[in-house]
C-alpha cells in the first residue's frame, strides 16, 4: 500500500485500480477492482484518498475469465469506481449500469458521487492549475536522484 499511501500525500487527484487479488486484505475472493472493501473501505476510508477511481483494462482475462461484461461493470461501480477503463461494447456496459440504477442495485446518489468526483476533476484541469506542476517533479533535482538510486540498486 506504500505506493498508494505516496501518491495520495502528493496530491494524486486519480488512481487506477489493478485487478488483483488480495486475499491478505479481504475474503471475498474479488479482483481489487470489483471488491467494496477495497475501494471504499482502504483506498477511501482507511488511506482518505477522495479523487477518481478508474478501473484497469476490463477485457482482461482477470475479469473476463470470470464475469461477464455487464456483471463485471456494475460490480465495479458497486465497489466505488467511478471511471471504468475499456469496455468492449460500450451499449452493454452502460444499459447495465443504466438497468442496475433503475432495479435499485444501483443508487442514483452513488452515480452522483462518480459525477461530481469526475467534474472537479475537469475542472481542475480547464483551470490551469494543477496541483503540482509536471516540470517540477518530472525531471527535477530529486526526481532524477531517485532514478540514478534505482539503477544503482537493481544492478546485479
């Protein structure tokens, strides 16, 4: 989680969620990306990460293997995510979601929270001012100290 725990002190404003497993964190045998528990419950409750949440590639086989692309998408947005990656048909994925809001399995107040989430976001990038300026981490001082400490250290 330490990498998580960095990026959220940063000032990461989005996180892409792996479709692992992590059965040291919770039983219920779901992919990361599809688990309450570990979007809402780790990344949001225990490590106060409040930006957006997008799912890795959902035609993976460690989704595809497993669940259709209807289940899985509603699944995801069950568990928190806000912006799911690639679907490969995209009428299926949003007449699932569409029809899991109108069942109930859905609320509409979870959509709302995506939706707001996803417009701060844009807005925070049409407003010039991003919370840490590319130039100033990318190829700073320090930024390329770290790379040379990592060459050095994964050197046989």
């Amino acid at each position: 989680l330490l990498p998580f725990c960095s990026g959220i002190e940063a000032g990461a404003e989005m996180v892409m969620m792996g479709h692992l497993m992590t059965p040291e964190i919770t039983d219920n045998g779901l992919p990361a990306t599809l688990s309450r528990s570990i979007v809402e419950g780790v990344l949001r409750e225990q490590l106060g990460f409040d930006g957006v949440i997008i799912t890795d590639g959902l035609e993976m086989s460690a989704i595809t293997a497993f669940y259709s692309e209807e289940e899985a998408v509603v699944m995801a947005v069950e568990a928190g995510i806000d912006i799911l990656l690639l679907p490969n048909d995209f009428s299926k994925a949003y007449n699932a979601v569409l029809t899991a809001v109108m069942d109930g399995r859905i609320s509409e107040e979870r959509i709302d929270e995506s939706v707001i989430r996803i417009l701060a976001l844009k807005l925070r990038a049409i407003s010039g001012k991003p919370t840490q300026a590319p130039e100033t981490v990318l190829g700073s001082p320090e930024h390329q100290q770290l790379a040379e400490r990592i060459r050095e250290e994964a050197r046989p």
